[in-house]
C-alpha cells in the first residue's frame, strides 16, 4: 500500500475557493477558476497580494449581495486606473453596507444647527 504524494492532484476535493472574512462573518464558496481571474486582475493592477486579496474578496461580497455573477462584475473594472477601481468597489460597498457609514465619501458632514450650537469649545 503506498502513500500519496504531496504532488498528486486531489480529484476528490471540489475545485473551489473558501472565502472566509473573520470580521463580517461571511463566508462564500467560489470556483476557482473565477477567483483566480479576479485575483490575477487585482494583482496585476496593485502589484499587492493582500490588496488584491481583499479587492477579490470584495468583488464576490457585492456579487454575492447584488445577485450576479462575480466576472460580469469584473467587465466594470476592466480597463479602468487603480483609482477609479477603488473608488468603483467604495460604490459598490456603499449599496451593500448601512447607511450610516459610507466609504471613499470625502464630503464633509455638516453638523446639525441645533446639536452644535449647545457644544462648548
């Protein structure tokens, strides 16, 4: 009876990605092929492992919320500067999270009249 290599291919194992984020609780299957692309696309644009982990991550979180497939959200991505991809997935992000807290938003929030006239400096 001999011992399987380390270099043997596990057909056994499902070819998909976990994603797991300890902070959201969110956890999602993906097939791997899905997330190789969207990763590769990432890194070749941040030239980051763990920014295009976490821009991979994102893209199948809104996927995953909006109801499309994570490669039809890549088609908005494509060709566009690391800046615009930033403030797209910020876009995105802010659909899925409440209200009360918006990301890449740089307007200044303006203080109600009443609540800060009672504010002593």
């Amino acid at each position: 009876m001999s011992t399987p290599s380390l270099n043997t291919a596990q057909t056994q194992l499902d070819q998909t990605v976990r994603i797991f984020d300890r902070f959201y609780n969110f956890e999602l299957n993906v097939p791997v092929n899905e997330y190789d692309t969207l990763y590769s696309y990432f890194y070749n644009l941040s030239r980051n492992k763990e920014s295009a982990q976490n821009f991979t991550y994102a893209v199948f979180r809104i996927a995953d919320q909006q109801g499309i497939p994570a490669i039809v959200l890549l088609d908005d991505f494509v060709g566009k500067s690391q800046l615009e991809v930033t403030a797209l997935i910020a876009y995105y992000l802010n659909e899925i999270r409440s209200p009360a807290t918006m990301i890449g938003v740089q307007a200044q929030v303006t203080p109600n009249y009443y609540a800060a006239r009672n504010v002593q400096i």
